[in-house]
C-alpha cells in the first residue's frame, strides 16, 4: 500500500468511492416491535406441545421398527433353514448324500 493513502475506503452504496467527504451518519432501522409476553409464552406453549407430540411419534415409530425388525429375522432365520433342507433335498436327488 502507499504510503499517504488510507488503509480502507469508504464505498457508497451505489459503488463508488468517497474521498475525503465527512461519512454519511447511519440512522438505526426500525425493526417490527417485540412480541408481548402473552404471546411469547403462548407461541413457547405451542412449541412445547409439538415437541411433546413429535416424541411421541417417535416413540411409536421405534417401537413399530423394533415389531419389524423381530418380524424379519424371524423371516430370515425361516428363509435359511428352508434353504439348508433344499441344498440336503437335492443334494439327495442327486445321490450325493444319504
């Protein structure tokens, strides 16, 4: 950087640079005014109420996986013992095995 000029530039909204001019004072923006608090707890509650309902759900989705999931392997272990007397079946057939 040279020396003599400054370390930032003030840059206007439109793009281009201001030198030497006194900065523009910001003025405070006026946001939409705070809630009052019947309607903070009130809007609180509610959250509170769809936790509650969203653990629920929950609780009831893990328990309906867990019904699946024992249903499954039942299913599973089912499939393999059929699959084991087929391979001895033919196997048999074959003449392989008595």
């Amino acid at each position: 950087m040279p020396i003599g000029q400054p370390a930032l530039e003030v840059v206007t909204p439109d793009g281009l640079e201001r030198r030497g001019e006194e900065p523009v004072p910001i003025r405070p923006v006026v946001t939409a005014l705070a809630p009052d608090a019947a309607q903070v707890r009130a809007r609180t509650a509610a959250i509170v109420q769809e936790m509650w309902a969203r653990q629920a759900d929950t609780v009831r989705l893990l328990k309906v996986n867990h019904r699946l999931r024992d249903e499954l392997l039942s299913i599973c272990r089912a499939s393999e013992g059929i699959r084991v007397r087929t391979s001895r079946l033919v196997a048999v057939a074959r003449g392989g095995g008595r």
